[in-house]
C-alpha cells in the first residue's frame, strides 16, 4: 500500500512534491485512516524525528522506486520527486472511493510548492495528537515512536461530548 500511496501523490502532483511533502502527505492519510476506521493503510512506523513525522520505510521505497518509477531531483534544500513515465498510473491504482477522496483532499488542501503552504501543512501536523504527545520531550537527534491511536481516541473522546 505504502508503493502505491506514493505513486498516488507523486503521480497526481505531477512532480510539484517535495520529498518532505511526501512524507507529511502520507503520515495524513496514515492518520486520517486511523482516526476513523482505527487502522493504519500502511505498515510504516512512524517517528518523531527533528520535529516532523518520519519513517525509515518511506526512504526504503523511495530508493527501489528510484530511476524506474520516480526521479529525485536535489535542489538547493529540497528534494522534488517527479514521475518517470508517463503512465496514467493513479487509474489503475483501484483505491476504494472513500480512500481516493482522503488522498484527493490532502492533495488538494497542500499540495503546491510554496513555502507558505508547506509552514501550513508543517503547523497543522504539528497540532495532530501524536505529535502533540511527544513534542515536548523529543531532542531533534533522537526518533520517538508515533502513536497515531492518539488522533482516533481524541475523536471518540469529542464525539461522547
């Protein structure tokens, strides 16, 4: 799921992705998935690594991806992730319909490459509940697991109010 998460987002950005958009963009759908069925869409483990969501994994798809199915296009101090074909790949993906309008809505809410709408979606994640839950004790150098449950239980919490 995770692959096909990524191809998703890179292939409907149409290359305006940056490697740290990526990232947040499937840590949201990780989360919103969690928030309202309780489980994850992927097996990612999620971090808390130099104050954003992070995964090991992510990185480890990134590179098999790389040179067949996605460019990593180093600029300055960022990374874009382009697609590498021209395939009219995100039909053939099949997601449920519920799921295909989460994706479409994080695309649409953040996608784009301006610094603006990334300071947005850095804030708004960082005001989700597993990042509010270990912000306060996490050191930049060190990773700290991510307990997505965190946004489901404040939802059941706000719901029995």
């Amino acid at each position: 799921m995770l692959k096909n998460l990524i191809q998703y987002f890179v292939y409907e950005t149409k290359g305006y992705i940056t490697k740290n958009q990526l990232v947040k963009f499937l840590y949201l759908a990780d989360l919103y998935s969690v928030k309202w069925s309780g489980k994850q869409l992927t097996q990612v483990h999620w971090y808390y690594y130099h104050n954003s969501p992070w995964s090991e994994e992510i990185d480890h798809i990134l590179h098999q991806m790389q040179e067949k199915e996605i460019l990593l296009d180093s600029q300055e101090t960022l990374t874009l992730i382009k697609p590498n074909m021209e395939l009219d790949l995100v039909k053939n993906l099949n997601f449920p319909r519920g799921l295909k309008l989460i994706l479409d809505n994080i695309r649409r809410e953040w996608a784009g490459i301006n610094q603006s709408r990334f300071n947005q979606l850095s804030n708004y994640i960082s005001h989700t509940e597993p990042i509010q839950a270990v912000k306060d004790i996490h050191q930049p150098e060190n990773k700290l697991p991510l307990n997505l449950q965190k946004e489901r239980e404040k939802l059941l919490k706000n719901l029995r109010y």
